[in-house]
C-alpha cells in the first residue's frame, strides 16, 4: 500500500494544524491594520482630501490649530496602524516556530524514519505517565526517551544526579531504568487493548552509546542513527499494515491534547 510505505507523522499534523489555526486569527488582524494603515496613507499622501479639510477648517479662528492637529494625526495614524499590523504578524509567526520547537527530536526528524513508521511526538499514558517519541512500524513500537543534558549531569556507578537551576545537586531515576520501565507499562496497555496479539516494544533513550552502558530492556541510540537502528530492528511477522493503523489509533488516544 502506499500509504503504508510513506511516513506519517501521526498528531504532529493534527498540533501543526492546531497552531496554525491558532494562528490563523493574528494573522488576519494584522493584514486588516496593514491594510488600513496603506489606505489612511493613500488617503493622506496620494488625494487632496486632508489639504481640502484644512483649507476648510482653517477658516475660523481656531484654524490654524485645527490644521495642525489634523496633519500630526494624518501624518501618524498610518505608521500606527502600519506598526500594529506588524506586531500581530509577528506575533502569529512565534506561535508556529514555538509548536515546531516543542516536538521533541525524533519527531522533528520523522521524514528520516524508514517507510512505513509513523512518529507520535508523545503520549500519556492511563498513570499520568508521558513518553516522547513514539514511533510505530513494521519493528512493533519503539520510543525514544531524552537524556539531561551532559553538562547538568554526574554519574557515580548507577546513581545519577542533575543540578538544577539553583546550582544544587539532586538524585534522579536512571533515564535507562526508567525507560525500561515505561516500555513494560505500555506493553502492558496495549496488551489490554490488543488481546490477540503480543505488540513488541522497544525502549530507547537518545545518548552516546559508548559513553553510557546498555541495560536489559534500553537501548541507546545517537540521535542521527535512530534511522538507521530503526531499520534494523526485526519485523514482526504478524504486524501487518491493517495492525498497525490499528496499533497507531491506541496510541493517538494517548495523546495529549492541545
């Protein structure tokens, strides 16, 4: 099928579309002021009428300020409404590049995935557990968990420690445990959900493999191979297209909304 062997990008279209509707409003107001700041200008600068309405105004004694009012306003008013029109445009700009930086790696990468995955940037689980970058192919499920970042880590045997933002250091779950343990929290999901068939799920977290030791049940994979490590993993053999639309639609369940 071909829309099997094409990847999708699973509630990324759907966030995409919601920003972009988000958007949609913003950007509307901002091309109405920057319309009416080219017509007050055209008005002003383009027809007599601003001369005609001084020259009829400046006939009485309060003339002369009357005039000049009216040409500080006309001389203004288009560069205002000129100037609020940007503001709404740019402001509809930052609402699109920040839904497009709040997905996670994996998913900002989905057209490099092998044919036939779709990437669900994350989900949440029935516990209030989140699990980013859930990818879904003829491999089963695989996700991709991040580490913190190198720099705000230390390691003392299987101990981990982050300092946070106020410089101190504080004990945390070892990302490798951690993922091992989402991927048997979501078997056990799908297993609920999909009784006939044993969905296999793989957990990974983004790092360097020769800097970190792979434990039983997390793998870990640099970002620019998880292409390539997705390619090699096994196809199960009962994983057919029609299964993994349906594999696919139990997970966008999960995903949060908005």
């Amino acid at each position: 099928m071909q829309g099997a062997s094409r990847v999708t990008t699973v509630v990324r279209s759907h966030r995409a579309g919601s920003a972009l509707a988000a958007a949609a409003g913003p950007t509307i107001v901002g091309l109405v002021w920057l319309a009416i700041a080219a017509a007050s200008a055209w008005l002003v600068f383009a027809t007599p009428a601003l001369a005609g309405f001084v020259t009829l105004q400046g006939r009485g004694a309060a003339g002369p300020l009357v005039g000049a009012v009216a040409w500080a306003v006309a001389l203004t008013a288009p560069a205002c409404f000129a100037f609020l029109g940007v503001a709404r445009l740019a402001g509809a700009a930052q609402r699109v590049r920040g839904s497009r930086r709040g997905e996670p790696p994996v998913s900002r990468r989905a057209a490099l995935l092998p044919p036939g995955c779709a990437v669900l940037p994350r989900i949440r689980l029935p516990d209030g557990r989140r699990i980013p970058d859930v990818v879904v192919g003829p491999h089963g499920v695989a996700f991709f968990e991040p580490l913190p970042p190198p720099a705000a880590v230390r390691r003392t045997g299987g101990r981990w420690e982050v300092r946070f933002a106020d410089r101190r250091w504080r004990p945390i779950e070892n990302p490798l445990d951690r993922a091992a343990r989402d991927a048997d929290r979501l078997r056990r999901h799908l297993e609920a959900q999909e009784r006939d068939f044993v969905v296999r799920v793989t957990a990974a977290v983004l790092g360097d493999e020769h800097a970190l030791d792979r434990i039983e049940g997390c793998a870990v994979v640099a970002l620019a191979d998880v292409p390539a490590w997705i390619a090699a993993l096994p196809a199960q053999r009962a994983m057919s297209p029609d299964r993994q639309r349906h594999v696919r639609e139990i997970l966008e369940a999960l995903a949060p909304q908005g």
